[in-house]
C-alpha cells in the first residue's frame, strides 16, 4: 500500500470506464479517508508528484492513472494542520467531509485570514491572498488555501516559488514588472520607512541589473533569472505550518 499527499483527486472506479480509472490489473479503487487531503491507493504502484502546465498529478506507473489532480507539497502532517486551521476560519461551518464541490467553493474572507499567525509577519500577507484567490479577492476556498501552503512549503521546487513570487510583486497584473510594481515591493520591504529618493534608487538600480532587453520593466524569465540566484530566497519565500 502506498501513502500520497495529493490534494484534489480523480477516484477511479472499475467498470465506469472512467478517465483516471487504474489500468493496473487488480488494482481497486482509490479510498478516501476522512479528508480527501489523505489519499490511500492501493494498486501497489510507485506515484510521485510532479508538476505540468496543467498542473497534473497522476501515477508515474506505465498504464496507471488511478489518481490525477493538483501536485502538493506539503506532507500529510502539514495537510491535516492546514485543514484544522481552515476550519477554526471558517467558524466551524466547514463540512467535517470535505467533498471536491465544498472544497472549490466554501470561502473565508480575508478579515479571517488576516489573524492567522503564520501570515501575521508577512508584509505581502494581502497581496499573497490575493494572488491565490484568483479573482484578487483574498478570499480563499479550501483548495486555494492549500495551494497557497503548498507553494510557500518547504518542499516546493524553487522555480515554482519563484513564478509565484513574480505574480505577488505584480501589483498590476500586467504581466511585467514595472517602477510602479517595484515601488510597492520595496515599500511593503521596507514598511514604507524611506524617503521617495531612496525608493527611487532602489528602483533603478534594481532595473539597472536585471533588465537585459532594456524595456524599463523585468519580464518574468528576466525576474526568474535574479530571484533564483539570491541565496535567501528559498528560505525567505516560506510560511511555516
């Protein structure tokens, strides 16, 4: 029996004929347990996680595709903590069975998520939600919620982190970096303490560096190609649970 983290699943079941349905001869269906956060399969197969532009999980076995949804990072342990945590938002109205309809649509406000102590330190806490609610709310359902741990978890491949954090400093969502989006970086840095002389500077300098095609913004390969050089960044793009 193998144990996975894999939050947002496809359960197979035999003789539907199924997309997802395990091709592994004997293999019986996925259970979940309490949660669909903790995944049980039983076919015996070796699984991994591994992330795609669709954000596809699946089993790596040849022939099998028992489970599919969206890779996480976080461990089993993590997963659990970042459900009870959602439920103490969500004011005890959460369902005590998540199903994949409830955990894409139940919402807690940014109010709530504002008092989390593993968010209180950030001062990109907003913008964060923001980014992970979608619409640019900060309102978050149980899957952003998780996405969110998940991508800022220790566990998370850099370059993932990285593209996350170009779409935090993106104030605009223009899709480029511009003066205006490394001004409020800066600003929610340095808790708005300097002068506009010094924010300034900062700026330029910042372009002066990382802008190789001269365009006056960074593009997201240009801001990948810096970030992922700084050697704090993996431990500074972090929130512990």
């Amino acid at each position: 029996m193998c144990r996975t983290n894999v939050v947002r699943v496809t359960v197979c079941r035999p003789g539907q004929g199924r997309v997802g349905q395990c091709g592994r001869r004997g293999c019986r269906q996925v259970r979940l347990w309490k949660t669909w956060v903790d995944v049980w399969a039983e076919c015996g197969c070796v699984q991994d996680r591994m992330w795609c532009k669709g954000k596809a999980w699946s089993c790596t076995a040849r022939g099998c595709g028992c489970v599919q949804g969206v890779a996480s990072w976080t461990t089993v342990h993590q997963a659990h903590r970042a459900e009870r945590l959602f439920r103490q938002l969500s004011g005890g109205h959460l369902p005590q069975v998540i199903e994949p309809v409830c955990a894409a649509s139940f919402t807690v406000p940014y109010a709530a998520l504002d008092t989390l102590t593993e968010l209180k330190e950030n001062p990109f806490r907003r913008r964060v939600c923001e980014v992970f609610s979608g619409d640019g709310s900060a309102a978050l359902t149980f899957d952003h919620f998780i996405e969110m741990f998940s991508v800022f978890s220790e566990h998370a491949p850099r370059d993932i982190k990285a593209i996350y954090a170009f779409r935090v400093y993106d104030f605009d969502g223009d899709g480029y970096l511009g003066e205006a989006d490394l001004q409020q970086a800066v600003r929610h840095l340095t808790h708005d303490l300097l002068t506009p002389d010094e924010y300034n500077t900062i700026v330029a300098k910042v372009l002066e560096e990382s802008d190789v095609d001269c365009d006056g913004r960074l593009s997201e390969s240009e801001f990948i190609h810096v970030i992922l050089k700084c050697p704090d960044f993996v431990l500074n793009f972090h929130i512990g649970i």
